[in-house]
C-alpha cells in the first residue's frame, strides 16, 4: 500500500484515497468548504490547498489521490506521495482564499445563527487576515425562502455547491442549482419547485457557513447555550443517530449525527422536526385512577398496591399490551409482569420512502417494532381482532403515546376488560380507556436500548430530565412484577439489560459500554 | 536559628507624650484649613468620572431602535453569568435580523466588571455612572429591557449626577424604573 507523508508524519493509506481522507483520518486538519465524504469531489472552493512535492503548482488536496509509484521513483526511496500542509506558502494562499472568500460577507456572525459552529469563521480566524483590504461596496441581496423551512442569506454563501450536490446525489430531487456565472452567481430555486423535500432540512446542516437556515431554528438561541445529546430518532423504525440540542429541559433542534451503519450523514424533516409535537403536550405527571366522577390523582404507593391487587386476584387471566415505541427494556419488564402473554395495538405506519442514495425513511413510525418482537416472542399482532377477549381480566398496556388513536374494536375491548392499566406520558385515546394510568416518560426522557429494523441496537438517551413524579418505563412495572412475586426489585437499566440478556441470548453481550455512539448489529440469534 | 529582637525602650521624652500630641494636633490643625473633601450624601451626590462602572444601559440608535442584536455575546462573556437574553426576530426592516424579545441582568450577581461592555459587537450594552441603585427586595435588583432602556433615556445627554434635580431623579430610578 502506498505511504504518503504528510508533514512529518508517514501514513500508509489506501490506493485511491485523497490527500485530504487521509489528513482528516489522521488528525490533521486542512481547512476545506466543498468536501463533503457523502457527495462528489468538485474541488471548487479552493481552501484545501496543499503543497505535494514535485508539483509545481499547489493541489486541492481532496482531488489529490495517492496513487502507487514504481519503486524506482518513489521519494527518498519510500514514499508515494510527500504533503505539505504547513508550508509558507500553502499559508499564504489560505489567507488569499479567505479574503477572496470574505469579499462580499457581511461579517455578521453576530446576527448570524451559525456562529459558534461555522467553518466560516473558525477559518478566518485560523488561518485568515485579521483585517480586510476591500474598499468597495459589498454586494447585498436580500434573503430568500427556497422551500417553506429553508432561508437563504446570499450574502454568506461562499459558492460550495455542496447544497445542490445535496439535492442530485442524495435526495436526487434536484431542486437547487447555481444561477447565473461569476460574480453573479447565486443559489437558486425554481419558483415552481421549491425546495420541500423531505430530506430539506440536511441543506442547513451541511451548509459550511450560515447561509442556508432552517426556519425552525433561527433567532432562537446561541449554539453555545446549548446542550448537546448523542441519541437516537424516534419517529421511524430506521433509528437515525441525532444529537437533541437542549437547553433547560427544552430541546431546540435535531441534528443527524454520523452512523455509516444507519443514516451516514443525514436524517428526515419527519424526525428533525417531530419533537416539536411533545412540547404543547399536558404531561401526565402523578397516577391517576378512574372513579364514579372520573380520574383523580393518587399516590404511587396506592396506584401500585391497587395494581398488584387487581393482578392476584385476575389469576390466569392477565395479559399485557407491548409497545413498539418503547425501549426494548420496557418491553421486556412487562413481558416478564405478564407472564408473556402479550399483544400489541395495530401498527402506526405511513408510506415508506427510499432515495437513490439508499436513504431510507421507514414506513413504520414506530422505532423499536424489532426489539419488542424479539423480546415478547410470543407477541400477538393487532391483539383484539385476534384474541378471545372474555378470558382476560388484567391488561396492562403501554401506551404508544400521543399519535395513537383507537379504534371502536380496540375501544369496545378495553371497556370489558375489569381492569385496565395503562402506562403513558399523556391523557391520550388510550389513557382514557383506564381504570388507572401510571405516568411513565415521554419519547425523550427515556433511557433503553431500541432496535431498528435492521437489527441494530442502539443506544437511546435521555435529552431532557423526567417530568414530576413520572417514572421510568422499565420501572414501573418492574415495581408490580416484584411486588407480585415477593421477589426483589432491580435497582437501574443496565440490570434489566442484564436480565433481558439472559432470557434473550441475542442481548446477552449488550451493555451500554458496548453499545457507544454507534450501537451494535444483534448477533442473529434472536431470529431464530 | 533563632534571632533576638530587642524591645524599644522608650525615652524620658516619648514618656512624656507630649511631643507626639503636638504632631499629631498639626496634622489636624493643617487639614482644619484646607479645602473641604467630604460630600454631604445623599443631599449632594458624588459625580463619577467618565468610565465609572456602574448600572447597565441598552443604547438605542437616534431613531429609536433599539443597538442590541441579541447576540448574547455578553452574557458569554460574563464572569458572573448574570445576563439572561431571549432572541427573536427583529421587528424592524432595518437589515439587523435579530433582536432581544427579553433581557434581564441580574444586578445582584454583576460585578460590574465592565466585560459586557467590551465584548458587545454593537456597542449596545454600557456601564453608566449610576451608584446609587439599592433596593428593599431582591427582585426589584432584575432589571430587565425596559429598565436598561430607561437608564439610557436618563443618562445619554448628560452626566446623571450632573443633573440640576438629580437628587429627586434617583428616587424614581431605584423604585418603578425595573
Ligand atoms: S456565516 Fe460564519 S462567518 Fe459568516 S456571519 Fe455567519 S458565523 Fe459569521
Ligand atoms: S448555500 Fe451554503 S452549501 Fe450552498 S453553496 Fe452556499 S455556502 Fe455552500
Ligand atoms: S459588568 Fe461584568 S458581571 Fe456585570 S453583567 Fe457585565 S460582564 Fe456580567
Ligand atoms: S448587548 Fe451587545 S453583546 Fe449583548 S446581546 Fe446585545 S448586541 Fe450582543
Ligand atoms: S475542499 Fe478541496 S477545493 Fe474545496
């Protein structure tokens, strides 16, 4: 394999790999605008210049490849390829870049919702001038709508292409394009295709500079104020990795966060923009329980108590409804409460969308369908249209939340159960149908393992801390299920892991240590 | 080691005392016939030089909108972590996109260190002459965007202690103007 040095360091790389991959592998930073590892190399922002000896003229090191060289040409008789990242004059030609690229730029990071992670920015303060020598007027335009959640400030856009490139290769919608030549040019949609795709919002992400905006996020908050949470999108059974940017228990905005095993680079509007729906939410927060007039709130001592009652005296006929929008530990604990006998609702579905570039957003709304199968495994699909219902005295059921609504079949089941318990974050279609609701969490509070549909499990993390006296949703009936047994409680998630671990063969090497930012695919054996 | 030190032994002359209370009634007499230095606060009011730092003001352009962008420079520079600000989109065509929809300083936790001041790109947040902002109650010591901009209407022609009727000003600044 070719070994190319690069500075002082030698690194033996890939045939094929540009000088800017192995640079970036390596730690090395070399500034650059319009590589991006998902799209085509155009080498047109002219930032990544490097000094490659034997080259009269500097290189764009990300359409530079590291090729083989006959042995009898190779420098100092070993290397393929020798790199200067740090010569004078590469120095001197980024600062020329950075000027040239500042020309028109209003500098007006203070107004400017990229600031703080803008590679603008963080270059021109690196590598740039500290002083501008342009005495003209700028050019000014006028911002621009190129799709309903997508602003344009032509004024910072430094020409990349990566956002139209984003449009041909990965949504291959191809809306966006360069209008115009030189000094003229500018971003550009037609007025009769917007820009409103549902992978839109990945244009503002991979914008290097703040010229592309999502209408969600802007003038709402400082990048820096803000926390930032490795988790796992919940609104498809894909499972794209995002990191919830929140602050103050309030999440701002989703990110897609790299997983080459899952999403790569991007993630959906659907996921992006679906927190929004929890916030206007009245969250449940104590237990509640159906009398004469209607719910009243009670204690957890008391909810629990009465719940465990109604469970010994139910005998046999107990059964539990999963929920495939709950963590794979959730599932688990009630499996476990009722004794596997356990159904689940009809499932929440939508049309399944596939890009060229192999995105995928899932038909499934529900996010974990693949970890509750695998640890129900005697599950009953859409419960009450397949199951005898006058045998069943006990339900417990999780609620799968805010978008669920009930059909008369399910509805009319319910109300003849004796006893129903559901365990839900909000008075939803389903809560309603109770003889007492236990607060669990709602979709970002939760701490499990979910598996997408690919058969990775992934670690899901809490964004924004439990509400009120709502409890964790592995716990709750972890609670009932001891009680009932006479047995002892476990004490976290990582032993209800554990546990599941050893029921469940295809989880039994999964810990959260092991899981990291980028889960694990399962071993295969819970297909069996 | 050890170092001795030997004790002053006091003269027939030090014993006397009285020396040393002539000295020291000279002092007294000398300052007895200079210029006056004490001021008779609150009924006369100590003018600040230029570069006081005291209570914030939010400056406002000769039209009236208002200088901040909201861009919480300030508040990540504070030391103290005692600026709150919420931006929004501004309501002015003006070209300034931003603008603070809320902005409060909690004025007990500043150390009126002058760092808002310095960071701030728009010269929008200054530090006035104003010393005198006790208050009865904690909460009366937030002061929010309102107030800032009030303390600007106060204090941008002309030093606030300066002010002909200064005395009775301060009275108003300290209870309704937060
Ligand atoms: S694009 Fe970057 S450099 Fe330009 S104003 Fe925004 S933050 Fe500043
Ligand atoms: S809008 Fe952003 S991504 Fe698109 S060309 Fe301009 S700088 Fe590049
Ligand atoms: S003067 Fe210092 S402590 Fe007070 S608000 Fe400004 S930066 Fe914060
Ligand atoms: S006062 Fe100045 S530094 Fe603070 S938010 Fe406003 S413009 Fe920014
Ligand atoms: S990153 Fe190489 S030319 Fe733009």
């Amino acid at each position: 394999m070719p070994i190319v040095k690069i500075d002082d360091t030698d690194f033996t790389v890939e045939k094929g790999t540009s000088v800017l991959q192995a640079a970036l592998a390596n730690d090395i930073e070399i500034p650059h605008y319009c590589y991006h590892p998902a799209l085509e190399i155009v080498g047109s922002c002219r930032m990544c210049l490097v000094k490659v000896e034997g080259m009269p003229k500097l290189q764009v090191s990300c359409n530079t490849f590291v090729g083989d060289v006959p042995s009898d040409k190779k420098i100092d008789g070993k290397y393929d390829m020798v790199v200067s990242t740090q010569d004078e004059l590469v120095q001197q030609e980024q600062k020329n870049m950075l000027e040239f690229l500042l020309l028109n730029h209003p500098l007006d990071c203070p107004v400017c919702d990229q600031a703080g992670e803008c590679d603008l920015q963080d270059y021109a303060f690196k590598y740039g001038n500290a002083h501008s020598r342009f005495e003209e007027d700028k050019r000014v335009r006028p911002n621009e709508y190129l799709g309903s959640q997508i602003v344009i400030n032509h004024n910072r856009c430094i020409l990349c292409s990566r956002c139209v490139r984003f449009t041909r290769e990965i949504s291959g919608s191809s809306e966006l394009f360069v209008e115009a030549r030189g000094y003229n040019s500018k971003i550009s949609v037609l007025e009769e295709k917007p820009l409103d795709n549902l992978l839109a919002g990945n244009v503002a992400d991979i914008c290097p500079v703040g010229a592309l905006l999502s209408t969600d996020y802007i003038h709402k908050n400082r990048i820096w104020n803000l926390d930032k949470q490795p988790s796992i999108c919940q609104d498809c059974s894909v499972g794209c990795n995002v990191d919830v940017f929140h602050q103050k228990d309030q999440i701002l905005r989703l990110t897609p966060r790299e997983n080459h095993s899952v999403n790569k680079f991007f993630m959906c509007d659907k996921g992006r923009y679906g927190f929004h729906r929890f916030e206007e939410i009245e969250r449940l927060t104590v237990p509640m329980i159906m009398s004469e007039g209607g719910f009243i709130e009670t204690t957890w001592d008391e909810a629990i108590e009465k719940t465990v009652d109604e469970l010994n005296g139910a005998g046999k006929g107990i059964a539990g409804i999963a929920s495939p929008f709950h963590t794979n530990e959730a599932n688990f604990m009630l499996g476990r409460l009722v004794n596997g006998n356990v159904g689940t609702l009809p499932p929440i579905t939508s049309e399944e969308i596939n890009y060229p570039s192999g995105f995928r957003i899932s038909g499934d709304r529900s996010p974990n369908r693949h970890g509750m199968n695998d640890v129900c495994p005697s599950i009953v699909d859409d419960f009450a249209s397949a199951v005898e219902r006058k045998d069943i005295r006990f339900l417990y059921l999780l609620d799968d939340g805010i978008d669920r609504e009930l059909n008369e079949l399910w509805k009319g089941m319910l109300e003849k159960i004796d006893f129903v318990v559901v365990q839900s974050y909000a008075m939803t279609d389903v809560s309603k149908c109770a003889d007492i609701v236990l607060p669990g969490q709602a979709p970002f509070e939760r701490e499990g393992t979910i598996t997408n549909d690919m058969g990775r499990v992934q670690w899901l993390r809490p964004s924004v801390t439990t509400k009120g006296e709502s409890r964790p949703d592995w716990e709750i009936p972890m609670l009932i299920q001891s009680k009932h047994a006479g047995v002892e409680g476990l004490t976290d998630v990582s032993s209800v892991m554990n546990e599941m671990g050893k029921d469940f063969a295809a989880y039994s090497d999964i810990t959260f240590f092991r899981l990291g930012d980028q889960g694990l695919p399962l071993n295969g054996k819970a297909e069996e | 080691m050890a170092t001795i030190v030997k004790s002053y032994e006091p003269t027939f002359w030090d014993r006397l005392y009285l020396p040393a209370l002539a000295k020291g009634l000279a002092v007294t007499l000398k300052h007895f016939f200079r210029k006056k230095i004490t001021i008779q606060y609150p009924d006369e009011k100590y003018v600040p030089p230029d570069g006081y730092r005291g209570l914030h003001r939010l400056n406002k352009y000769p039209d009236g909108k208002i200088r901040c962008v909201a861009c919480e420079m300030c508040s990540a520079a504070c030391p103290a972590d005692c600026i709150h600000i919420i931006p929004g989109p501004s309501p002015w065509e003006d070209g300034k996109e931003r603008f603070p929809v809320r902005f409060d300083i909690d004025l007990l936790r500043c150390i009126f260190c002058g760092f808002c001041e310095m960071a701030c790109p728009e010269e929008a947040i200054e530090l006035t002459e104003i010393y005198d902002f006790s208050n009865y109650t904690r909460d009366d010591l937030l002061i929010d965007k309102e107030g800032l901009l009030g303390v600007y209407e106060l204090t941008k022609d002309t030093n606030y202690y300066s002010r002909p009727n200064a005395g009775q000003d301060s009275e108003a600044l300290t209870s309704d103007k937060f």
